[in-house]
C-alpha cells in the first residue's frame, strides 16, 4: 500500500480523466485523485482531494 504524505485540494475545469491523465505524466511517485462532492455548476469547475507520495509531485503539476 503507498504512503500517501501530502494531500491537496485542486480546482479545475478539467475532468477527472484529464486530470489523472497529466497526473500520470508529471508526477514520479504514487498518487491518487478523487472528486469532492459536485461540480460548481456556474464556474464549470471541479474540486478534487489529490493525495500524494512525494511533495515534489505537488509542485510538477502545478508548473
């Protein structure tokens, strides 16, 4: 099982998909994403709870 130290509260557009599709390009260790609740319907937007293994993951997709 990972060790996840880092958790995160990312909102995007994007759907979770395309979310975990760049996750899997940018980050080098584990990670996982999960959507908090529904979309903010006027905004198009989405909040996910993003757990991570390496702090530097945080920063790789945030660039």
């Amino acid at each position: 099982m990972n060790s996840f130290r880092y958790e995160v509260t990312y909102l995007s557009d994007a759907p979770i998909a395309t979310l975990k599709s760049r996750l899997a390009a940018v980050c080098e260790g584990a990670w996982e994403a999960r959507r908090m609740g529904l979309s903010l319907l006027r905004t198009g937007s989405h909040r996910y709870r993003l757990f991570f293994e390496r702090e530097s993951d945080i920063r790789a997709l945030l660039q």
